[in-house]
C-alpha cells in the first residue's frame, strides 16, 4: 500500500528537503504544504490545512510531520503588547497548530483502526534553551517535546508512533540572519563538527522516522547539533 505523507512547512529549509527525498519514492505519496495553504497562526489554520491534506491525499494520511515554524527574536525590552504579540504568534505556529495536526491525525488512525506515525521538528533549543530574545522559541520547541513523548506513551498500544528530531543549526534562511548576528564564524566555535547541518541531512533522520524507525523506538527523541549538545 502506498504511503499517504503530510509535512508543514514544506516550501523551504528543512521542509522542502523532506519533500525532495520523498520525490522519487513510488511506495510513497507526499504533500507538503506552504504557508499559502493556511495560515497557522489562525485559530482555524490547522484544521484547514488538515482537510486540505485530506483532500489532496484521498482521504487518508498515514504520517504527519510538523515542521512548520518560526524564528522570530522579540527582545526582553518590547513593550508588553508587542512582547506578548511575540510570544502568542510563536506558540500558535509552532506548538498549538502542532497539537492540532496530531490530535487530527491521532483520531484519524483511531477511526480507521490503521495506527500511523508523527515526526515533530524540534530544537536543541528544547534542551539547552536558546538566546535573551528567544525564550519563546525555546519553549515552543521544549513543549514540542514533551507532546511527543505523552503521544507516544499514551497510544502506542494503538499502533500510534511519534518521534521528535531536535536539530541545532540548520543551513535555512530561517537560521541564516541569526547567524550572521550573532558573529557566523565564531557561533561555528561551539559546534565541534565545525559546520552546520544541511537540511538534506535532517530530512534523511525524518524520512527514517517516518517510514522506517523500528516501533520500540517510539516517544525518541534524535539530537542533530554536531555535537553542541550532548545529553
């Protein structure tokens, strides 16, 4: 049976790198979305793009990987609307729309008896925390996480696998300004593979996630920072 795929956030980055390894796979059928198939900061925007996917996939999804994200600084000195303008748009694009899409699908599966898999993209921000102007981020990510590991307890049983992957530094243009910010080259110092990941790279532990990773691995959560961050 051909597998029915959806990922978030696939137009650029880490996104457009899981559809690309998907591309030429025939046992697979994959939809990735952009940001012109909901907007997911909308309190609507997940069940829209849910039905969206649906729709594309013949009313079966079989996993979903929430990619999709933002990595905005708000600065501790923003006034208090803008600050917690900030911290709202954050959580809802990177945590709650999440939720949402594993909650569909979780009931998804238990509709149709099948059991199905959930990737979450997180950070090595969940783990180690991120700078003075993304406290937001970080948590975001830290609560991706801990959704993950409660998902995976809680419907194994079902046939109900999820995994997270917590990449450090990514060559997207979502990382690409932060860290140029933040100094590029010495940012690198603290990093002992001395490089960044590729997105190709991320892409290939979220495809094994997704369609290989055996089921006793469920609730794991996969470190990709080139060793600056080891748990």
């Amino acid at each position: 049976m051909t597998l029915h795929i959806l990922t978030t956030g696939a137009t650029r980055g880490i996104g457009k790198a899981i559809a690309d390894h998907f591309a030429d796979r025939a046992e697979i059928r994959h939809w990735g979305s952009g940001s012109a198939d909901a907007d997911l900061a909308r309190r609507d925007g997940a069940a829209t793009l849910w039905q969206t996917a649906l729709d594309r996939l013949d009313g079966r999804i079989d996993v979903v990987i929430n990619n999709a994200g933002v990595f905005e600084a708000q600065p501790l000195d923003d006034d208090d609307d803008a600050w917690l303008d900030g911290w709202e748009r954050t959580l809802a694009i990177n945590l709650t729309a999440a939720a949402q899409l594993c909650r569909f699908a979780v009931r998804h599966w238990q509709a149709r008896g099948s059991g199905g898999r959930i990737v979450n993209i997180a950070s090595r921000a969940a783990h180690r925390g991120d700078s003075p102007a993304h406290w937001h981020y970080a948590a975001s990510k830290g609560g991706m996480v801990a959704m993950t590991k409660t998902i995976a307890r809680g419907y194994a049983g079902e046939g109900i696998l999820a995994f997270a992957i917590s990449p450090g530094f990514t060559m997207t243009g979502m990382a690409d300004d932060y860290l140029a910010s933040r100094g590029g080259a010495e940012l690198l110092k603290d990093i002992p593979l001395g490089r960044v990941a590729a997105p190709d790279e991320i892409a290939r532990i979220a495809a094994f996630c997704a369609t290989e990773a055996p089921p006793s691995m469920t609730g794991a959560v996969i470190d990709a920072n080139g060793a600056s961050y080891v748990r």
